[in-house]
C-alpha cells in the first residue's frame, strides 16, 4: 500500500496520479475492482477514491458498473484496456 495522506488536501506531488490507479485496476486480481480496494490501496478515504474514479471515467479511462444504489465497480474502458490512453501515450 502506497503512504498517502489520508487528508482532503492533498498538494500536486502527493496526489495520486491516473496512471497508478490505471496500472492498479490492470494488475487486479480480478478486472473489475470496487471503491474500496483501491482506498485501501493508495490509503485515501472512499470519498477521495469515488471523485478520483469519478474523473477518470469522465475522461472515458475507466467504466463505471453501478451495482445498487451504493455500490460501484470500476474497470477499465477497452481503450484504456488495449492501450490507446492518451495518458500513456
């Protein structure tokens, strides 16, 4: 697990970049992973984690599979998936 603070205010350099999260869903035990796996896995609140997820699947990096009126999974869009992210490009 990465340290990370577990504050709202985080400055430029301690926040979590998108290509973490993204190689952190890639190397999931399974391919769709909940809010909490990836709170858990950088040390953020599950609120950090959502609008972090939240944003990113705005972008059309990641899909979000709403399961019941609190529950998310998130896995990667099949361009993220097959690699035409422009974040890694």
């Amino acid at each position: 697990m990465n340290d990370r603070r577990q504050d709202t205010e985080r400055n430029d350099e301690d926040r979590i970049r998108p290509e973490e999260i993204v190689d952190s869903i890639r190397t999931a035990p399974k391919p769709v992973v909940n809010t909490r796996y990836l709170a858990d896995r950088f040390g953020v609140s599950l609120e950090e984690m959502f609008r972090e997820l939240d944003s990113l699947a705005a972008d059309g990096v990641v899909e979000k599979l709403e399961v019941s009126g609190y529950l998310n999974l998130w896995e990667l869009s099949r361009e993220t998936d097959l690699g035409d992210d422009s974040e890694s490009a």
